[in-house]
C-alpha cells in the first residue's frame, strides 16, 4: 500500500507545480454553471417553487456539485493514456514493476483528480453563494458524509474509465465506449437528478453506475439525511468491489492474450 500512496503523493505534488494552468482550465466551469443557472431559473417562474421536490437554489446547487465531481475528473485524458499504453505496448513494461498497473492508474490518476477537486470545489462554492447567497443547511458530520461519498463516487469513476481503456485489449480503440458512458453520465446524472425521469426509468438509473458517481453525492449535497446516506454508501462499496473485479478481470485476460501473442 505505501508504494501506491507514494504514487499519489507523487503525481499530487508534480501537479501542484501546475496549479495556475489548472484554475486557466476551470473557465469552461464557470460558464458551464452560469448557463445553467438562468436555465433553472427560466425554468422556475418562482424561486420558491418546487419541482420534483426540487427548488430552485437546490437544482442549482445540485448541477454545481455533480459538475464538480465530472470535471475534476480528467476521465477522457485517463482513457486516452490506457488505449495509448495498449496499443503502444508500453503496458507490457509496467508488468514486470512491483506494482498492479490497475492500483497504479488508480492512484496516479487519484492524485490528479484530489487537486482539481480541492479547487474547483472552492471555486463552486464561491459561484454559489456569489449567485443563490444560500447555502445548503448541513453539520460537521453531513460535511464529512459527503464528502466520503464524493470520495466514493471518484475512486469507482476512475475504475470504469481504467476497465473502459483495458478495452483496447481486445479491439482497435476503446475511446467511443469512453464517450457513451461519458454523455450517459453527463445527461442523466449530471444535469437532471434521478426524480426527473419517467417513473419507469427510475428503478434503472438507481441501479445503474450514474446513481453513485454523480447522483448520490449532489443529493446528499443538497439534501442530506441518514438515511439517503446509508442508501448510497451501501452502493456506492458495492460498485467499488464491482469496479475493481471488472478492472482486474480485463486486466488479467489482457495480459494473458498479451503474453500468448509474444508480447
């Protein structure tokens, strides 16, 4: 475990190197928020009104959080490094590392993601409270609930996207699944909560990856309680042991038809 935290705190420390290209990055966000904000607001004739148990500053609220976890992500630069480390063959270097390529991308990426969270999270805050001057009503212990679901919701992201570029194993180019799960998770859990879609989808979308990366922490976000808590972290360490079979599994068969054609 110490050699993948020292990958963590390796890849955190080169990027802080990097911070003021970061925040440069972070203007595609704020306009991102500020479209969304006078959609809802268009949308809500009055900020006291409540759609689908929504009100306004809440949907707003939400969109900033989801946005923030898919934007601190970097998901399409981590798919396009593991396609290129297949087809390359640079992959059959890491084999003979003492480490597991799939905990190496994992925690090299994490550490990546941890500083673009930091930020861009004081950056959301700020547009918040500079648009809705309210903030959500929550205490030390919802604070830290979220934020371990947020937690959560990254680590098993990461290992969708590392099981997502495995693919190339075994076709050409593993980028257009990357891009269909990246617009399913764009539409249906970043911008819409789960409670806007038809009643049939519903069931669907809650057992569905979308429900803990993006959905579950908004919600809690912007409307906590233990119970919604419990819920979501009960799946979301469901989806991590899914995650990390499903990112071993490619892994391990892609190796094995690596080594069979010679490497």
């Amino acid at each position: 475990m110490k050699k993948y935290l020292y990958i963590f705190k390796s890849e955190l420390m080169t990027n802080l190197q990097y911070t003021f290209d970061i925040l440069v990055g972070f203007i595609s966000y704020i306009i991102m928020i500020f479209i969304f904000l006078n959609l809802w607001k268009y949308i809500y004739s009055d900020p006291s009104e409540v759609i689908k148990g929504y009100t306004m500053n809440q949907m707003i609220w939400y969109v900033i959080v989801t946005e923030i976890l898919w934007m601190s992500l970097g998901g399409r630069k981590l798919c396009k490094k593991i396609c290129s480390d297949v087809r390359s063959g640079n992959i059959s270097y890491n084999i003979t590392k003492p480490y597991n390529y799939v905990e190496y991308s994992l925690f090299s990426h994490l550490g990546i993601t941890t500083l673009k969270f930091v930020l861009i999270t004081i950056l959301g805050i700020i547009l918040g409270l500079l648009f809705l001057h309210t903030f959500p009503n929550h205490t030390f212990l919802s604070v830290l609930g979220v934020l371990v679901s947020c937690f959560f919701a990254t680590i098993i992201n990461i290992l969708l996207i590392v099981s997502i570029g495995l693919i190339s194993f075994f076709i050409e180019d593993a980028n257009p699944f990357y891009w269909l799960y990246s617009k399913l998770i764009l539409v249906v859990g970043t911008i819409f909560p789960v409670e806007f879609f038809p009643q049939i989808l519903q069931p669907i979308i809650k057992y569905s990856p979308i429900y803990v990366v993006s959905y579950g922490p908004a919600k809690l976000f912007v409307d906590f309680s233990t119970e919604k808590f419990i819920e979501i972290i009960v799946i979301q360490i469901i989806y991590l042991g899914i995650g990390f079979i499903i990112a071993h599994l490619f892994y391990k068969k892609g190796v094995k038809k690596l080594n069979v054609n010679g490497g």
